[in-house]
C-alpha cells in the first residue's frame, strides 16, 4: 500500500484511518487518513461520521470505477 507523505506528519499527535470497502466487506478499495496535531484529538463521533462517509463511497463512489483487477466484476447498477 502506498503512503502519502504530508508536510504536517512531524507533528501529528492523533490520526484515524477508516476504510472505503466494496462488495459487502469483501475489497478495500481505499482509505480516509485523517491526521491532527491535537493530541487525542477524534472522538467516537468523529469515527462514526468517518465510517459512514466511507460507506456511502464504498457503495456509491466506486461503482463507476468497477474493474476486474479490484475484484469488482460483478458490480453492476442492478445491485443498488
């Protein structure tokens, strides 16, 4: 998996990564990586408003990007 180098990342004191799955569970096709220099800076909330901004891209952002390699073959705009 790649990693993306950010200028803030010497500073960071909290971070929440969530991933963007497709296919029930069954391919991570990304993640949101949230970095803070705030130490304990994300709360329950802040991961529950996270996890649910990755559903809706999981079962919507990614259908037009639907390509065998991902495992996405049989993702078709009969399954919504």
């Amino acid at each position: 998996m790649a990693t993306i180098a950010c200028e803030l990342h010497h500073r960071t004191q909290s971070e929440i990564v969530v991933p963007v799955w497709v296919n029930d569970k069954s391919v991570i096709v990304g993640v949101l990586d949230v970095d803070s220099d705030i130490k304990a800076a994300f709360t329950d909330e802040d991961r529950d408003g996270l996890e649910a901004v990755c559903k809706l891209l999981g079962d919507h952002g990614f259908k037009a990007a639907s390509k065998p390699h991902l495992g996405l073959e049989n993702t078709t705009d009969e399954d919504e």
